[in-house]
C-alpha cells in the first residue's frame, strides 16, 4: 500500500515539476517573464512536496517489499521466517 500511494505521489508531482521547468525557461505560456517565473514557482511549490511525499513513501514501501520476499528454495506453503 505504501508503494502504491507513493507511486501515485511522485506520478502527479511530475506534471507539476515539468510546468515548473517550463515556467522557469520561460517557454509556459504566451505572457511576459515575470509572470512565467511567477507560474513557474507556483508549480514547484505544489509539486516539490508531492515529490517528497511519493519518494519518503516509495523507501519504506520498497524496503518491505524487497525484505519479505520468500527465497526461491522454499517449500510451497512452508512457514516464512524460517520455521521458527
């Protein structure tokens, strides 16, 4: 689940971050600089912290997939931590 929302997080932030490149070149939209860059700031302060969230989610999600994976030699319905 933490990888699914954290994916989902760092796919809308994308849009975002490529307005705020966009904004910042000055290439956004038919208006004057000061206003591209005014654009430009207002896509990244929206799309930087949905960036962040997506990437804090994406580790923890990643890292609990990678560690509860079941080796290629165990038994088909064997118990996961070892039989412990």
């Amino acid at each position: 689940m933490l990888l699914a929302t954290g994916v989902t997080s760092f796919l809308i932030s994308l849009p975002l971050l490529g307005f705020a490149v966009l904004g910042y070149l000055g290439i956004l939209a038919d208006v004057g600089p000061d206003e591209n860059l005014a654009i430009g700031t207002r896509a990244l302060s929206m799309g930087l912290p949905a960036l962040i969230c997506g990437v804090l989610l994406c580790v923890p999600g990643l890292l609990s997939f990678i560690l509860n994976r079941r080796p290629t030699n165990a038994e088909p319905g064997g118990a996961t931590d070892g039989g412990a």
